[in-house]
C-alpha cells in the first residue's frame, strides 16, 4: 500500500448525498477480485450512456477533474453493500482522499485499509471545499495527514480527527499484510521455537 502523507491536487465537488456504492462501482463489475483496473468504471451509470459514450457534464468526465486525487461529497457517502471494490475502483481512478459530513461505517474503514483518507468534516467546513472544488484546474487542495489539515487554494484551512492507529497505518503504506510482516522477526522466531518444542506438528 502506497504511504499518504500530503497530497496538493485537484479536488472533483459531488454534491450528491447519499452516493452508495452501487453508484461508485456498479454490481456487474465485481466479479473481479484483483484491484487494479476498476477504475475505468468508477461511477460507471454516471460516466457513460449505455451505448459506452462519455456523459458530457458528469464531473470526472470533464477536465481538469479526470486527474481529480480529492472528491468533496455530499453526506452518507459511500453507503449501501459492504463491497470492497467501492475504494478499489477509487484508487484505482486516483482519488486518495474523500471529504464529506458523513460516510457509511463500512466503506469508511474500507477506505483506510485500501489506502484512500476518508476525512468527516462539519458541513460548514464542506461547503467552503466544494466551492473550492469548483474553481477547476487552478484550485488546488493541499490534504496533509500529519497535521491533519485541509486547506483550499486560497489558504483557508481545516483540521480533522482521525484514528492514531489509522493516521500510523497510512503514513507507512500499512495495510493488513503489512502489519503483521512488521512481525515477521516474533512470527519466525516463534515458528522455529515450536518447531522444536512440538517436532511432530
């Protein structure tokens, strides 16, 4: 998993509340269990017609939010199915970090396992950075993690709360597998200890 530690990009504004994740990857596309690839269908009934055309005015679709690494969303985002591939195809698109009032429990953990920084800030707060968002290409938001920050293309700024555990995790590219090799040293050091303590295991 890539470590986060400060992003400074372009921030794509989703007013919509309620964004769930059917919306965000649509059921046809999770016969996949690799993570890479889905991010062509990000959005996918939003992006496209059914005949596969681009939908003009859909925010992703138009520059300079295909290279968006930020969304600004509405509440409730990422409600709906516990599905996994909602932060892969995320990812997989580029977004690192998702900012909205509130988020579903299970996508919101997802996020931090799958590398991506879900950040709950008052509506307020919200609605300055979907302002900010909607400048385009010259508005750039700087996300920085260590000091929990958020702030707009013209320097107005806003701290958030996050887990220490998570906050540690993603500033060293943890994710689960990368935790427990942390212990690789105890695990092997305890498998060659029981090796001779029970040989016939």
């Amino acid at each position: 998993m890539d470590k986060f530690t400060t992003i400074t990009g372009i921030a794509a504004p989703m007013p919509l509340v309620n964004i769930d994740t059917d919306m965000i990857i649509p059921k046809q596309f999770l016969k996949t269990i690799q993570r890479s690839g889905l991010g062509k269908n990000l959005f996918d009934e939003m992006r496209y017609t059914q005949d596969g055309a681009e939908i003009a005015d859909f925010v992703l679709n138009r520059e300079p939010y295909r290279k968006a690494e930020i969304i600004v969303a509405g509440d409730n985002f990422g409600c709906g199915s516990s599905r996994e591939h909602a932060p892969w195809a995320l990812l997989d698109f580029g977004i690192r970090c998702v900012i909205s009032t509130s988020f579903a429990d299970i996508f919101f953990n997802n996020c931090f396992k799958n590398g991506i920084l879900p950040i709950v800030l008052p509506q307020e707060a919200v609605a300055v950075l979907m302002e900010d968002a909607q400048k385009g290409g010259n508005a750039r938001m700087i996300v920085d993690l260590e000091a929990q920050t958020v702030t707009t293309s013209e320097g107005q700024s806003f701290g958030f709360e996050v887990d220490p555990f998570r906050k540690h995790c993603l500033l060293n590219g943890l994710d689960d597998i990368g935790l427990t090799l942390e212990k690789a040293a105890s695990i092997d050091t305890f498998e060659a200890r029981a090796g001779l303590l029970r040989p016939w295991v």
